[in-house]
C-alpha cells in the first residue's frame, strides 16, 4: 500500500496474537472458570484413540463465552460505564456479556432473535440486562443495535470479529493446551465448534504457541458450513439460510473478516455434521458422560462419534462450547436416543 | 475380651485406615479417573459461600463406585479369576463391580432389584455381566448372592462393609482433600450421600489424614435417614421401609457394621433431604452446573440447596456421587422445575 493510499484508507484493525491471548487470560483469572479436561474411558474405548475433552458447558453463564465478553468490557474505561454496553447474540454471547457487564456494575442491552432458546433469553434477563428481540429473517441485529448504542451512549461489543473478543475466547484454547502439555498428551487434532470463528482463532493463536503442529478443523452444521467452503476455497464464503438447524449457537452468516484472516492460514480445514448427528451426540453426553450439552456445543463430539475424522490410536481435542439448551428439546433428545 | 473368649470368638475384621487409602489411590491410577473439583459462580452467589464439587458423576460408570470395586477385584489371585465375582447392588455397585472385571478378564454375576432403573440394567450387562433381577420386598438379595457364589466358585464383593471397597471409594476423598490443598481452600464442612456409608467412611479417613478440623455430614433421602439417626444415637438404626424415594441409590436398610465404626467417631452428624428437594437439585445441576446428576448423587446439593447447613462465608465440600439417572425420570424433572 502506498504511503498516499494509506493515509486515506482506513487500516484494518490490528489482529490477535499469542500474547493477546496470554494477556487476556491475565485479564480473566479468577472471573472465568479454568474448566477441567475431561477423558471418558467409554468414549476411548468407542473411537479407539484418545477424546481430550474441554467442557466449556461448565463455564460461567454456560458457555466460553463470558471469555470474551470479560476480556472486552474488563478494558472498557470509566467514562464508558456510564452508558454500559450493547451485544446482539443468538444468547450466549449475550448471557456472556450480561454477566460480565453485571460483575462490572455497567447496564447491558442485548438485542436477541425471537427464535432464542428460552432459558438463554431468561438467563440473559437474570444477569441484570434488559433484552431486546427482533425478528431473524427480516430485521438487521447489527442495525438495531447500532441504533440503540447511540441513543444511548454504549459501546458495541461485537460477537466475534473484536481482538479482544478473539483473544479471550482464546483462553480456552491456552487452558486446555496448557492442562494437555501438563498431562504429556501431544493432541493431534483439535476440533473447534465454529459460528463466527471467534472461539476457534483464539484457540488456534493458543495453540499455535504451545502445540503448532496440531492440526485444527472448524466444525459445524451441514447446512451452515460457511467456515469449511471458506477455508477450502481460501475466500470467505456465505450460508444459504439463516435459520433451519438445531444448533442455534452456530447460525452465523459466514466466518468474521478478523476470525477469517486468523484461521484461514491456520486450520487444516472443515469438518460438518448433520443435525441427527448432533442429536446423538447431545444424548450421548447425557447418557455416558453425563454432561449437559447444547446441540451447538455438541458439533465436536458429533464428529468423533459420526467418525468424521480418523481418531484411531490418536489424541483428538475437542471442544464442548456450551451447554444452555432448553429443558423440552434436551428431554426430547435423551429420550429419542 | 478374656484370651478364652478370643480364641472362640471370630474377630472382627480389621477397619482400613488412611494408609489403605493411599494403596487403594495407587492401584486404581489410570484405572479410575481424577475427577476434577468444579466450582459455580452462580451457585456460589447464591449461598453466599463456596461450593466445591467432586462430581463422581464424570467417573468411570457414573459413580464412584467403580473405585472400590476395582480396588477390591484387582488384588483377587490369579486362582479367583476363573470363577468370577458376584455382587448384589441398586445398580451403580453394579456397573462399577462389572467395569472392574471386565477390565481383569473376569466374568460377572449381578443380582439387582427388578426397580432398578432400566439404564443401570442395560449398562451393566454393557460391561459383560450377566444380570439376575430379584423382587426388593419378597427376596434377599444376599441369600441369592450366596447361592450363585458357592454354585459357580465365585467370590462375592460386597457393596461397602469390606475393607478393600471402603478403601477404594476413599480415593474419591482422596483426591478431593489432596486437589482442595492444592488451591490453597481449607473446607470447613464435607457432605457425602450415605447408603450403606462405604463412600462416607472411606472418605472421612482421607479427610482426617488431610483436613482433620473439617466438620463431615453424611446426607440421605428423610425416610431413609438411618445414618443420621446411628449417628445421633451411636448405635446401627434401621430404616421403616425398604423402598419409596427417587433416591434409590440410597435405599440400604442401616449403616454397615464396618461402615459405622469407622464414620461414628468422625461424623459430626447427618442431614436428610426430601424428595422435592432432591429434584430441584437434580434440576438445578441441569440448568446451572450443566451436569447429569441422578437423584441419590444430588442429595448434597439438595443440602446446600434447601439451607440444611451454614454456607455463609463458609467453603463447603461437596460429592456428586452418581449420574445414571432415566432420561424418563430426568426429562419429568427438568421439565418440572
């Protein structure tokens, strides 16, 4: 780029590195839960290999989520807490920012599809914000909830595409490498849940630093599986639909620009499971590791169990991403399977 | 007791002590897993204290007994292998007694209530044994144990009033004081779920190796509240009947001989819950703590729950000791609460 052009152009934002993440999990100590790994005889015996499994279920507010939102709204100065903060999310991200927003006695607006899961619209509400809906197919979340930060003086805090959004949610990944290097487990895969990506270029910066010879997929949805297309075809790629699958969590309309440029040169590529497959994951959860799983967060395990990749006498990583899924749909799962 | 009466009498079998603790942590290494503690914010919050939680939900056959079945099959000579072992159990002794001889090439024989939920069945018979079902009020499961044993030469394991199963069990305790040391929380108070009050006893002796000042409190479903009430009057207290709580991994008639000598002196007491306050935990650990708790495991957090003890200020120690709960059973009360 040429000096003139610079000066005009507005320069893209600064990405995430190795560091970001390692300052971010600084930044969270003690607010974020370090979950545990966890390793289920069953599952190794099943898939012949070795299922490392990071359950971010069991994070705060349910999901990794409050990772990011903690990591952003922690930095925030004090002359922005007055007007406090404005998130759009399919719930998660809104049940993390609510929550972080709370722990910093700033209000919290979230702007939240009609279709959200009920227990996340209910959780967001306990965590003090007040939350606005909208109609997915034929309203602009981005558009309301610019609308409403200006009215009200709050700071955007955007889903994915944020560096300091990307680098909490890399803390995830920092744990789980450093708990696996303690072990002496080497992963050779890590499977990484993927909507807008945010989860996994975090992970991946996490990993690059300890573990760089992982390989690393994105998984998700068939129908929604803008992160495989994109890092095959090397340009970022859109879904056809917006709605349609039992993974709310994952329903983004195509990888982030920021997460993109993180991933594309770093994931080995992408995997994708069909919605029955998700299905049987969220019920096997239930029944043999007796965690409680959303369909979104299930994806990972969904993969290894569907036998999407070789795991035969490997160590494969997963992520659990969360696990706010109401009580109706969860019962109708465990008992179908 | 006069040398005379000695040589007549058949002595009592030796109590384990903390050092049997520590063997039985040595043999079931890699065996079992190390849970992990895990802590909620939410649920912290709401008692105003800390709760730590050993979720032996997460263990190998989705309790903790898996430990002291292992634990006790694992030292049976080379001679016993041929014949097996036979255990009589609600259900999660026997999945963990069958896991255990599976893992030693041994073959199992199960005699379980024709009550006990259908996922304990299935699951055992899962693990190769061979399941015989009995009727709760009509048979005695241990003259049919007895029996099955001298036919096939079999050794019977039983289900906690035996050293080698206090011990192994004890590890779950273990571990708990050992990782609470570890993050520098010394626990004021432990809860452990009592049904024949192998897990309590085992326990409390890795406890007094570890935490000698913390104060221990067995919990058991009200009608079924036998340890509370030998613990309060120092002699074995039966139960009125034999069956009528969801509780049924907690359904022994009394404390065990061997059980209560070593948990009368170190128990400070017994709390007891009621089934509704069992549900709201079983549900509470759905929406909030994202684990698959079956309702004997929860009777802790229904503890904790309902206020049955001081939280305030206060760390507090809690076993999940179970997860094989019916998805029928599971999705009734999630959905009810």
């Amino acid at each position: 780029m040429s000096p003139a052009a610079s000066s005009k152009a507005k320069s893209p934002p600064a990405l995430p590195g190795y560091d970001d993440v390692q300052m971010a999990a600084v930044r969270i100590a003690g607010k974020a839960l370090r979950t545990p790994i966890i390793e289920n005889p069953a599952l190794n015996d099943l898939v012949g290999g070795r299922v490392l499994i990071k359950p971010e279920c069991l994070q705060r507010t349910g999901s990794f989520k409050f990772r990011g939102a903690f990591n952003r709204i922690s930095q925030l100065g004090l002359d922005a807490r007055e007007g406090g903060v404005v998130a759009y999310s399919s719930g998660n991200h809104a049940q993390g920012v609510a929550a972080a927003a709370q722990l910093k006695d700033m209000p919290a607006v979230i702007v939240m599809p009609e279709d959200t899961p009920e227990i996340k619209v209910s959780n967001t509400a306990g965590y003090g914000a007040e939350v606005v809906q909208y109609d997915r197919g034929s309203e602009d979340r981005e558009a309301i909830a610019k609308d409403l930060a200006k009215k009200r003086g709050a700071v955007i805090v955007p889903p994915y595409d944020d560096a300091n959004i990307i680098a909490g949610q890399g803390t995830a990944g920092l744990e789980f490498a450093q708990d696996l290097s303690a072990r002496g487990v080497s992963p050779n895969a890590l499977l990484v849940p993927a909507g807008g990506g945010g989860l996994l270029a975090g992970t991946s910066l996490a990993f690059e630093g300890l573990f760089p010879d992982t390989e690393i997929y994105s998984v998700e949805p068939e129908d929604f599986d803008d992160h495989l297309r994109s890092l095959k075809s090397g340009k970022r790629r859109k879904n056809k639909q917006a709605t349609g699958s039992v993974c709310d969590a994952l329903l983004s309309a195509q990888p982030g620009k920021m997460t993109f440029a993180i991933n594309q040169p770093r994931a080995t590529g992408g995997l994708a499971v069909s919605d029955d497959e998700v299905r049987l994951a969220v019920a096997y959860a239930f029944r043999t590791l007796k965690l409680v799983v959303e369909p979104g967060g299930a994806v990972c395990l969904a993969a290894v169990l569907a036998g999407k990749l070789d795991c035969k006498d490997r160590n494969i990583a997963i992520v659990l991403s969360g696990g706010n899924v109401d009580p109706g749909l969860f019962s109708e799962i465990v008992n179908a399977h």
